[in-house]
C-alpha cells in the first residue's frame, strides 16, 4: 500500500517551503517519528517526521526545490514489493485538488515531573534508548521530542567514544563553508554545536538567513497590510505606581519586568472585555478565544521572532515572568518549536531601550492587535490643579477592524491603561 507524505504547515503564516535535505533516500526504511526531511520555512529550518512505518518508494520535491503547504512530496510504501508502475498508477488517480492535511508533529508541551511513559520520543529514539539501556529522563532534546540524534550525546555503547552532536542547520553550514568543528565547543544543549557557535568561531557573516529573513518579514507585512484593515489608538501611561511597585518588588527578590506586567495588565483586560480577546481569519472565521495568549516580539541573531506565553489567564505575575524569560531564551538559541510561534491574539512590541518614544506597529498575520510600547520618560501633568512631574510612557495599539471596532478596542486599551496604574502581584 502507498501512501501520501504532504508537506505541512509548520507555522501560522507559512504558504511554502524548501526541501533542504532528505535524511531518507528513495528505497530507505524508515519508521513513524523518525526524521524524513528538512524544510526551510518562513520561520527557520525545521524536522519533518515520517507519519507512516514504511519504505521512501518515491521521491517528488527535490533537494532545492520549492513546494506549497499540502503539496505532494514524497510517496510511503508498507513494504518494497512496489513497483514503477504502482507508483505511476498512484500518482494518476491521486486527486491533486483534494490535499491532504498532514498530521501535525507532536511536541510535549510540559517538561516537568516527567516518567519515561510520559516522554515525548520518536519511536526509533525510543527503540534504540531500550536496546542501549539509556535513561530517556535524563535526556535534553534540542525540541520538544527526543529524537535518534538526541541519544548521540550518549557515548557508543561499543568504543565508548562520544559522537558528534550539532543541529542540522549548524551541520548545513559548516558543510558549505567546509569549516572544521573538531575545535568547537557547543553552546546548546548538552554541548550540542548550533548555529551560533559555527558563525562565532569563523567570523561568518550569514547573509543567505539574513535575505531570507528579510523575505520572510517583508512576505508577512505585506500580506497584512494588504489583507489587514488596521486602525490605530494612541495613550499615555502614567508609570509612578508601577515603577514603585518594581521598586519594591525587587527588594523582596522579585525582579519583574515591564514586559511581564503589560502581559498581566492585558490579560486582566480580556477578562473585563471578553469579546476582545478575538480572532478574525482570512477565509472569514471569526470566534471569542478562552484563553488568553499573548507574543512578544524578540530579536536575535536568528531574526525576529514572536513567541507566544498561552493561557496567561491561569497564571500569577511571577509565572508570566519566568514563562516569559524561558521563551525569550529559546528565541535567542533559535530553539522554537512551531507551537511556540502559534495560536497568539495579541503581541507586545517594545523598542523603549531605542529611546523611542512612539510607533504604529504592524499586525502579525492571524493575531487581532499589536501593542507598540514606547521608552519611559518623564513629563508634567495637572494633578487636583497643581503642576507634578511624572513618568509615563506612550502605547499605540494596532487593531484589525474586522474583528474589533473602535469601541470595544477603545475599551480594551482603557483598561489595559487602568491595570498598569493600579498593579498588583495577584492573577
């Protein structure tokens, strides 16, 4: 029996990919979960698994070559008693305008109290962790599942030499600049040689990644321009009580950032407004979101990114800030999985230490708003008639028009603005 291998949407935004490399070449056994190939999307470089045990009896989309989400790259065969004709025969009853969805790869979502039942692993990884008598909990993937090359950080069970361990796009590179990794210490996890430690141990200057990040950004802000109706509502934030209440929080050992407290005051106004915490997608499905999910824009060396913190209305100030801290940690070592850059309505854009003061953001492709926060500076104000001197910062917030008017939008930012002047730890 044949079967289809379709390539996936591996990101809100993405419409295509590049086939970087195939790990599997045609005739290669190959097992559900194992690694099939690589897939340069508008995000980064990503792991496709296999979806079906099997053998690779066709090859579609070549290495270099450009396919659409959903599009046919490679066939499965259950055994290797296929033939050409088989393959042909497939392929011409194959109705091309009834794609497929592939099957979304799985990511184990929490990495705490984990037994080894409860791991998420690839079922080769997890074949030869039980035939190597390997401790699966100790183990630290580069994703969120482990896979074969994960359990490379163990030594051979044989020569008790310790293999190389460098991700793929880390190996791609180092390939074609024909670098030498003997000398490299890897910065990842468990030592795992990445990107970054190939570009600062050679001086490279990655200029391929920086023009596709640039079409990538430039793909994403096009099309919400051209698809998004924004409008645009401007304030001021007084800061005097939130800067106090940093103030004394640090005393107790609490360093909160602002970052974390827009989070909460955002996530406290969804639940004044439910009917804001919306979304309004491109084929016309428009419905009120339960939780409260929030981005944040992050810079890195690997490009700009927008990491989502979920379900921020379960949590309690401290949480939203160590949450926060993590994603922007993985951000910086590229180690996003595609459900980290998902599912977000609203994302925090802060360029206050560029001592800018204010700026009209762009909304992300499936969010509803963007928040662009300015820097803190200190002006007057009129307070009972007298003349004061305080701290404020300005706040734009760029809203969808098709999922919000100006209205409930007007009232979301009021009470976004109310949450910051008055702020307190509690959920």
């Amino acid at each position: 029996m044949l079967f289809e291998v379709n390539l996936p949407s591996l990101s809100p935004t993405m419409e295509d990919g590049k086939i970087v490399k195939w790990i599997k070449k045609e005739n290669d056994p190959i097992l559900s979960g194992e690694v099939l190939f690589e897939v340069e999307t508008d995000k980064a470089t990503m792991e496709y698994e296999s979806p079906e045990d099997g053998y690779v009896a066709k090859i579609i989309s070549k290495e270099g070559e450009t396919a659409d989400v959903n599009q046919l790259v490679a066939i499965i065969s259950d055994d290797l008693s296929f033939t050409q004709e088989d393959i042909n025969n497939f392929l011409k009853s194959r109705d091309t305008n009834n794609k497929i969805q592939t099957p979304k790869i799985p990511v184990l979502e929490n990495d705490q109290n984990l037994s080894p039942d409860s791991i998420s692993i690839t079922p080769l990884a997890k074949k030869l962790a039980l035939k190597n008598n390997i401790d699966i909990t100790k183990i630290k993937p580069n994703s969120r599942r482990i896979h074969t090359e994960d359990l490379d950080i163990t030594k051979d069970q044989d020569n008790n030499i310790l293999r190389l361990f460098i991700s793929p796009l880390a190996k791609k590179i180092s390939t074609e600049k024909s670098i030498n990794l003997s000398n490299i210490n890897g910065s990842g996890p468990n030592n795992r040689i990445i990107l970054r430690d190939v570009i600062d141990a050679n001086q490279l200057s990655d200029n391929s990644n920086i023009n596709k990040l640039r079409q990538a950004i430039a793909k994403a802000t096009l099309h919400s321009k051209n698809n998004i109706p924004h409008f645009y509502l401007n304030t001021k934030v007084n800061m005097s009580n939130l800067l106090k209440f940093r103030k004394d929080q640090k005393l107790k050992g609490n360093k909160y950032s602002l970052n974390a407290i827009l989070m909460q005051a955002i996530s406290k106004a969804f639940k004044a407004f439910p009917d804001s915490n919306c979304t309004y997608k491109d084929n016309g499905e428009f419905f009120i979101n339960d939780h409260h999910n929030i981005g944040i824009a992050v810079d890195s060396k690997f490009g700009l990114k927008m990491p989502v913190i979920k379900k921020i209305n379960d949590l309690s100030l401290k949480q939203i800030n160590s949450n926060l801290n993590d994603k922007i940690n993985l951000t910086r070592d590229n180690k996003l999985s595609p459900s980290d850059l998902s599912d977000g309505v609203i994302s925090i854009s802060n360029l206050g230490s560029f001592n800018i003061r204010s700026f009209d953001a762009i909304i992300l492709p499936g969010q509803t708003y963007i928040l662009a926060v300015g820097q803190i500076f200190e002006d007057v104000f009129v307070d009972k008639g007298k003349i004061e001197i305080g701290s404020f910062i300005n706040l734009t917030l760029s809203c969808d028009h098709r999922a919000v008017d100006g209205v409930l939008a007007s009232q979301f930012l009021s009470s976004i603005v109310q949450n910051m002047e008055i702020i307190s730890d509690d959920k």
